[in-house]
C-alpha cells in the first residue's frame, strides 16, 4: 500500500476521527461464526484499532498497520496488545495464523497486488485457516483524499480469491447506503 494519506499526523488524526462511529460488531459476528475462539489471528490495517479491541476479546490478535504512525498509536492506547508494522501486500512475517481479518483495507490495493496479498495470507494460514475481509462495493477505480480506492463486485472476489480459499460467503452489507460494501469469508484450501 502506497499511499501516503496514512503517513502523516493529520491525516492518522483526520482518519481516527472519521472512524470514530463506524461500528463493525456486525462483520466481526460473521467472523466469530466461523472461526474458534481463541484462534490466533492477524489484522491488516488495524489503523486507529477499533475492530482490534473487538477482536481481541475473542481471539489473540497481532494488529498490524503499514503506517508507523498507526503502529504508534495503536501500542500507546493499547498496552499488552501485539503489534507491527507490515505491508499488506507482501506480509513480511513468519507468524502463522488461523485467521486473517482486515476491514476496508484491502481496496487500497491494485488486482495485481491483491492477489500477491491473497497468495501470502494463505502461505501465512494454518491449514484449515479463515480469511474475513470486506471492500467497498462497486466497479472502478478512484483516487480519494490521496488513497487509492478499488472498487470490487462479487465476481472479481470470487475469480481472485477461489484458487486459494473455499469461499464459504460473499455479502453484501451497508456500511454507509444500502449495499455499499462487501465482506469474503474464505477457508484456506488443502495444499496446492
């Protein structure tokens, strides 16, 4: 993720304060349906940390984020949480996981380097491992306050994703307007 927005004071600042009243109980619910409790899990793109805390009162989670200024923020207002700085395409760890949560993050990415993200988290999976995302919905391309925005429908989901992870929903759900968003659960398929 190249964008910069993430990568100043103002903007972390800007972003927290925008986020304050998204609520994503309802996206992590699908989550906590499929995967056990207590499953170690990786977050990309924790940001402010808000579906961190969530998420971590069911399961160890390691937060992560490409801004260091997130990271930053995110270990001050959350001491004892785990947290690193990591790039969502190339997810340079070697932590293994049985999940892999990230909420509005993955749209910053181009196809291209989506699927490199898609072939790392499930080279970063247990076997058996979840994946839970969601983008917003729609076709296209923009560029927004400076990030990079990808739209995505179900079928592009469906055609990245399927190689790698036995797709178990794709839905539609509102974030903001009716229908506005998207979340892919998928579980990660036997060797390939």
């Amino acid at each position: 993720m190249k964008d910069k927005y993430y990568h100043t004071k103002e903007s972390v600042e800007e972003y927290i304060e925008l986020a304050r009243d998204v609520d994503s109980r309802g996206l992590i619910e699908k989550f906590k349906q499929i995967l056990p409790h207590n499953s170690k899990v990786l977050e990309i793109g924790s940001g402010p940390g808000s579906d961190w805390k969530i998420l971590s009162t069911t399961y160890r989670v390691i937060g992560s984020d490409n801004s260091s200024l997130f990271v930053d923020h995110l270990r001050t207002n959350n001491p004892g949480g785990k947290f690193i700085e990591l790039d969502a395409i190339t997810l340079d760890t070697n932590i293994k996981f049985e999940g892999i949560y990230s909420n509005k993050v993955l749209h910053h990415l181009k196809d291209s380097e989506l699927v490199d993200s898609i072939i790392r988290q499930y080279n970063l999976l247990r076997p058996g491992g979840i994946v839970c995302h969601s983008f917003w919905k729609g076709e296209g391309t923009e560029d927004f306050k400076g990030m990079y925005v990808n739209y995505q429908t179900e079928k592009t989901l469906k055609k990245m994703f399927e190689d790698y992870f036995e797709i178990l929903s794709i839905e539609q759900y509102k974030e903001f307007e009716e229908s506005d968003s998207l979340v892919i659960i998928g579980r990660k398929r036997n060797a390939l």
